[in-house]
C-alpha cells in the first residue's frame, strides 16, 4: 500500500514497543521534504526505472530507485518537485561509465526491484505464465531467489557410504525475539523444529494444559499432616544436532542425568505443585565433548529458579569428543510431568 500510495512503511517486532515506531512514522511523514518527485534525464537512454512512480522524499528517509541505460554518457539530469506546494528544480552532473567492476552489484539490485514490481502486478492479474517466466529469467540471469527459484547446495561429502541413507537432522531457522510455538503452536513446534527434521516426526510429546487440583491417590504421604509429595516424571525430546554427534550420542549422554533432573524436578515440586511443562535448551559443546554453555531457548515452566538449576546441571555434562575436532551445537526439549 505504501509504494502504490508514494508513501513510507514502518515494521515493529512483537518485541518492541508499538508507541514508538507509531510515532517516528509520525515524525517522517509529517516533514516532506520532496513531493511529485520527476527526474528529467537529459538525452541519457535510461529504461526500465523502478519504482515507476517515485516516492516522496520525506525526513531521514531517503529514495533510491533502479534504472538501466543502454550506452555511456554524461549530461546534467534535473530532479523536479514541489516544497510547499512550489516547483522546485536540482540539476546533478552525473556520468554513466561503458564499465564499472566496483559497481556490480548494482545490476543484481535493479533485477530484484523489477521482481519486486513483477510480483506486485501478479496481485491484479494474477499469476499468469508470462509474469512466471519473466520473473524465472530474471532470477536465473541475475543469480537471485525468488518465489519461483531458489538456491541449491550441492556437497562433495559422499553420505550415504555403501548406499546406506543416513538421516540428517536440520533446524528450522528462527527469527530472533520469535519462538516456534508462538508462530505455529506447541503441538505444531513438537512435530517439527523441536523433533529435529521439520515434517511430522514426533518424540515425548507435550501439550502445556491446566493443572487439576491434585487428589491424594496421586502423592505419597512423608506422615500425617504432612503435605503431599507429588512424584516427577523427566522425558527427552528427540535433539536437533549441528555436528559431528549424531541425535543417539546425544540422547545417551542425557538419559545419564534423568535421575538428576528428576530429584530437582521433585524438590521445585515441594514448593509448587503446578510445575509442569516443557523447556528447550540450547547446549554448545567444546570440541574435547566438554560443555561450553547451556541456555533457555523456550520453556512453559514459568519458574527461574528451577530452570536456572536445570542449566547448572547440564553443564556437567560430558559428551563424546566430536569427530570432526569442531563444536557442536545441540537443541533439546525436556519434558516435566507430574
């Protein structure tokens, strides 16, 4: 909407605090510095400029547009507009070189604006074939992703020794401040990021629900009038692994410590009941298979302290010393139950 109206866009993070990015939006629009920008070019055989309709110039924003000329020259190009509702004229001397290696990139910016104008139009028309191959010449030519093309890696590492297929286990990238279950959902995140391969692989899975009130038949009794002592229950999730450990190594060096854990997780319990839940923690191991840190990626648990004990006994974990000499980092999710 922003470029069809000539106008400006602002993006806030679900992070950060709505009120400011409402007001610099505010603050830009309302000083224009520029209006019914035209650039008048002089003789210059400039083509295919995008946008097409250049946006007003408004404060500390500033307007870049793309365009092609099919041979070298000079001249003096004149910027036109209104300030206040008056005409306004700059003339710019620029030259446009036969070549210029410093400057490649700027072809490779122009395609992806004309994409970008390209895909706009397939809003009104449609996704019609000549709009997807001239959008797929373009990626292709200019060696750029689009929504009909994408990048392929192809590795030398010959995986699948004797024909034997190996699974390998890859993360879905998220954006900073942006957790999996707040996009997707928890049971969506148990079936995908967190089981290690992004399609309906599922390991211990957990759905955060209300906690009942606890009848007696569900604790053991330490005497009479004493409170009731609610028995723990600790899983591992299948582990996302980026390195040299496979997801088996890992979850044997965890199941070592389940006992541990569980002890914690039955202290906590005596202080609150209504601990339950499940926690992503992201595990960096030092190439000797030492632990360099631990971290709370995720965690339903809503207690600190008792993550902060889970942290401090994973760090004296031990894991085999990767093959590859390099570190490796490890996503798991544990699941506390009662």
């Amino acid at each position: 909407m922003a470029r069809a109206g000539r106008g400006y866009a602002t993006y806030c993070r679900q992070d950060e605090d709505p009120a400011a990015a409402v007001q610099l939006f505010y603050d830009r629009i309302a000083k224009p510095f520029l209006m019914d920008i035209e650039i008048d070019w002089n003789g210059l055989e400039v083509i295919e400029v995008f946008p097409q309709r250049i946006p007003d110039l408004f404060s500390a924003q500033p307007v870049i547009i793309h365009g092609r000329y099919t041979k070298p020259g000079q001249a003096s190009i004149k910027i036109k507009g209104n300030v206040r509702g008056k005409p306004v004229t700059q003339t710019i001397p620029v030259t446009f070189p036969a070549v210029e290696p410093s400057h490649d990139v700027i072809p490779t910016l122009w395609a992806r604006t004309k994409i970008e104008r390209l895909s706009d139009e397939s809003y009104g028309k449609g996704e019609t074939e000549d709009l997807v191959n001239e959008i797929t010449e373009l990626a292709l030519k200019y060696r750029i992703m689009s929504k009909y093309t994408s990048f392929v890696a192809v590795s030398e590492e010959v995986r699948n020794v004797d024909g034997k297929l190996e699974t390998v286990q890859v993360p879905v990238p998220i954006p900073e401040g942006v957790s999996y279950e707040g996009v997707f959902g928890e049971e969506e995140a148990d079936m995908g990021y967190y089981g290690g391969t992004g399609r309906a692989l599922k390991s211990a899975p957990y759905m955060a629900r209300e906690k009942a009130p606890v009848p007696l038949s569900g604790a053991t009794q330490n005497g009479t009038d004493k409170k009731a002592v609610l028995d723990g229950s600790v899983s591992f999730e299948t582990p996302t692994v980026l390195g040299s450990l496979t997801a088996s190594d890992v979850t044997s060096v965890l199941e070592t410590i389940e006992d541990e854990l569980t002890d914690i997780y039955e202290k906590y319990l005596k202080k609150d009941s209504s601990i339950e839940g499940r926690t992503v923690f992201g595990i960096a191991v030092k190439p000797d298979g030492s632990i360099e840190a631990v971290v709370v990626k995720s965690s339903t648990l809503d207690n600190e302290d008792f993550e902060k004990a889970l942290v401090k006994e994973l760090k004296k974990l031990r894991f085999p010393a990767p093959s590859d000499g390099g570190k490796v980092i490890i996503t798991v999710a544990v699941v506390f139950e009662t």
